[in-house]
C-alpha cells in the first residue's frame, strides 16, 4: 500500500496543489498521452503537443512537428517553449508595473 501510495503521490502530487486550472498544457507525444489530450478537451483547456508522424496533429490547438522519441528533440523543444513561457511572465510583469503607475498618476 505505501509503494503504491507514493507512486500515486509521485505521478499526481503536482496536480493536487494546484490553486486553479492551467490556461493551457504541453504534451510530449500525443499519442502516447491521449489520456491528457481528451482531458484538456473536457475541461476547455488550450493543447500544445509535440506531433510525431505517427499521431494526428488536429488532436491539439497548437502541433509543434516534431520526433517526440528522442531526448534531445525533446529537451530542445521544452527548453524553448520553458523559455518562451519566462519571457511571457516578465513581460505579463512589466506591463502590471506600468498600469500601477499610470494608475496612480490619474489619481
């Protein structure tokens, strides 16, 4: 029971602490996660995944071609779209200092 437990914990302990849910969800192969693909549909959430030649591109909102096989195609592509996201973050940042201001000079 503790074994099985703690895999449990292991595969879905990120997901209990979520506050809220994602505004969109990256999936490596498509097909081998179709669980997480038909989820992300139930629950109206936006679909980025790495599409193989063996997987069906229109299955996400957003196919990145790709060989979801190999590690490296794999750590190039998760490391520009982790990168992609840091900016996205700083610039959603940027853009709230700047309203404060203009905010409180109105007043």
């Amino acid at each position: 029971m503790s074994r099985e437990y703690q895999k449990l914990e292991k595969q879905l302990g990120g997901i209990a602490n979520l506050n809220r849910l994602p505004a969109a969800i990256f999936i490596v192969d498509i097909h081998h996660e179709h669980i997480a693909v038909a989820e992300a549909h139930r629950l109206g959430l936006r679909t980025f995944g790495m599409v193989d030649t063996n997987s069906d591109p229109m299955e996400v909102d957003f196919a990145i071609p790709a060989n979801d096989d190999a590690s490296k195609s794999i750590a190039i592509i998760t490391n520009y779209m982790a990168e992609a996201i840091r900016q996205g973050l700083e610039e959603r940042k940027q853009q709230g200092a700047k309203g404060e201001k203009e905010a409180a000079a109105s007043n």
